[in-house]
C-alpha cells in the first residue's frame, strides 16, 4: 500500500513511517507544494531499484565500447594546429 503526506506531517511521524515500511512493507510519498518529492520506501525496493539501475549502465557501457572511437590525440593537435 502507498500512502502519500505533507513533508510536515511526515517529519512529525518519521519514527511511525519507518516501522510502517519496514513491517508492512508499505511505501510513503513525501509530498511539498502539491508535488511529490521523495519516498521512504522498503530496502528491498530501493536494492531492485539500484540492481536494474547498474543493469543499465553496463549496457551502456558496452554500448558505448562497440561505437566508434573519437578522433586520436595525433589527430586533435592537427586539427588545433598544435
């Protein structure tokens, strides 16, 4: 279950927030101005989270080692006329 609060209200309940995440595993959204802007959310959803997110960045890496290289040194001191 997700439940959104108030910044204020949620720093007032901190303590009772962590145990509902941490027991229920439910997750909290941080709202400020009408706008939600954070999460206290169970470890395991933030470890998943941060596990797809490395996912990502290797594949992009190798992506990126597939592609063609730049131009060399060599080549960049002839183009500034150094």
């Amino acid at each position: 279950m997700t439940f959104r609060m108030s910044a204020s209200l949620a720093r007032e309940k901190f303590a009772d927030i962590v145990r509902r995440v941490e027991y229920r595993g439910e997750r909290v959204i941080v709202r400020r101005h009408n706008r939600d802007v954070a999460a206290v959310v169970p470890v395991e959803d933030f470890e998943l989270l941060q596990r797809i997110e490395d996912q990502t960045d290797i594949k992009d890496a190798l992506k990126a080692l597939k592609e063609p290289r730049g131009k060399t040194s060599k080549q960049l001191k002839a183009q500034l006329g150094l």
